[in-house]
C-alpha cells in the first residue's frame, strides 16, 4: 500500500506514546499513553465505530502537554474481543468503566466521537467517575431519524446481509475495500485534496480491522438502535459537545436539543465539516477540548498547522 503523507505526523511526532495492554472483561485491551501523568487531568478517548485509536490521533497531536489514554475498543484495532459481555452499548459501558479502574485513572476527562459518545454516555449515565464529558460529533438522535436516513437504512441492509451470508462470504463483504471507499467518500468534507487522499488512507488501514463479523454486528445494532440522548439527564457532570454544520448523521438542530437534554453542556458547533471532525478539524476540535480544561488554548495550540 502507497504510503499518504499524514498532515499530523511532525505535531504527533513530538508527543510521548506508550504501548500498553491491560486484561478486561475477557478482552486484551491494547491501548496507548500519550504524555506523562502530572497534575492535569487525564484524558481517556473512545473511538467510532469500525475506527481504532489511530482515528482520534490528530487531535492527540494538538494537545501537547495534555496526559491522554486512547484504547482500540474490544474487537476492533489490536484488542481482543469481549469474552463476558455482548458488544453493545451496555457491555462496552462495563468495559469502559472497569479500564479507567484497571489503569489508574481517576475522575478522568472522558471524551468519545461518534459511536463512543454513545458508549460515553451510557458508561457515565450508569456511574462511571468521571471528571467531565467531551463528546465529538455526537448522535445526538437516533440514526435512521438522521438527514442521511435513506443510507443508514441501506447500512442496515449492508449488515444484515453480512450477518445472512456463510461466514466467509459476510466477513469478505464487511471487509470489501470498495464499499469502505463508498464510506468514507459519504462522510468527507473537506475540498483539500491531500487531506482527502489522507482520510481514505486512513480507512482503508483501519476501518477493516476488527476482530470477526459477530463484532461488527453487534455494534452496528448498538449503533443504529441507541443514541446520547437517551443518557443525557443522568449525566450531572460538566460535559462539552463538539458538533459540526455539515454532518450528516446527526444535524445542528438535534445538537442544540441534545444540548438542553444535559443539566451543564456547552456546545460549540466547528463549520464546513461534517462527521469528519477528528481528522478534518481536529485542531478546532483540540482547542474546544483545551479551553474546557482550563488550559490555554493558544500555548496549547502553538503554531496554526
């Protein structure tokens, strides 16, 4: 495979990672540390459905300084499956909640994009420690209710069909390089050709690498059945939601009401990009999360990429 140049890599160069693996619910959790525990909070990131950790790095390279955890979920990336819960949001909220204590982390800043805000949400709605909430293009409603409606029914279709072909066949199909294209080619925004060429890379890497197709199938039904507004009111901690004007999985106006749903949410809405936001504009993204930290946003941030 051709490699694309990844506009964040010097930024993300800069930054101490570690590679770690901690045993949870039956799952060989493979997550990586970014930075050095300090005084700060720490940061404990989840992911999007079908992504690992490599998807929320550019945003990891806007906050320098900042302690960070960033897990692949079970099944997908480098950890193992689940072996004592189901992969839905119930079972990776248990998942969630018994990492943050198997690593030390406590109170910890909990952020999750799109299929991890529900995860998120579900965790700390059933009484996860957590200091506060970031959630990064959240579902805010539920996805068939979506302005995009006619694809995640044909989503459904996609996956049900996955589940009713012979094992090899479904996997092939999950895996299916050109139907991944379609993907990511319906969710980018930018017009940046180079950003664009790094977008589809990363899906190509990544958007496949899950464990088998039970995974997937379990978390797609959690994807489309479960969404952050369920969870909302049982979530007393101060939380920021970081949306997008173009996003066609969850619009401004289901945000703004999702927003009034949380007893303390703040939401900041980045413009021209859509469900992209940690690859497209993860520098706003960074400084929305630096700012509700407390931190500088403008030391943080350094130099405009």
């Amino acid at each position: 495979m051709t490699a694309v140049p990844n506009p964040y890599a010097e930024r993300l160069a800069r930054v101490p990672a570690t590679d770690r693996t901690v045993r949870v619910l039956g799952s060989d959790t493979r997550y990586w540390e970014y930075g050095a525990r300090g005084d700060g909070p720490t940061l404990v990131l989840v992911h999007g459905f079908r992504g690992d950790h490599h998807g929320l790095e550019p945003v990891v390279a806007f906050l320098p300084g900042v302690h960070i955890v960033s897990p692949d979920l079970p099944g997908f990336g480098s950890s193992t499956p689940l072996g004592e819960v189901r992969h839905d949001i119930d079972g990776y909220g248990r998942w969630l909640a018994a990492f943050v204590a198997a690593i030390g982390a406590e109170r910890p800043v909990i952020v999750g994009h799109s299929f991890g805000s529900i995860v998120v949400s579900g965790a700390v709605a059933a009484g996860l420690d957590a200091d506060g909430v970031v959630l990064i293009n959240p579902i805010a409603a539920p996805a068939l209710a979506g302005p995009r409606g006619v694809l995640t029914r044909l989503a459904v279709f996609y996956y049900w069909l996955a589940a009713a072909l012979p094992e090899g066949l479904g996997f092939a199909l999950l895996r299916n390089r050109m139907i991944v294209r379609i993907m990511s080619l319906a969710m980018v925004k930018t017009r940046r050709r180079s950003l664009r060429r790094f977008v589809h890379d990363q899906h190509d890497r990544y958007f496949s690498a899950f464990a088998d197709r039970r995974v997937v199938l379990e978390a797609f039904r959690a994807s489309v059945s479960e969404d952050v507004s369920e969870f909302a009111a049982r979530i007393p901690q101060q939380t920021l939601l970081v949306a997008a004007d173009r996003d066609d999985i969850t619009p401004v106006l289901a945000q703004v009401r999702l927003q009034h749903l949380f007893p303390h949410a703040s939401l900041k809405i980045i413009a021209g990009v859509g469900h992209l936001i940690h690859y497209e504009k993860p520098r706003e993204a960074a400084g929305h999360i630096a700012r509700f930290l407390g931190l500088d946003a403008g030391t943080q941030l350094g130099e405009s990429q």
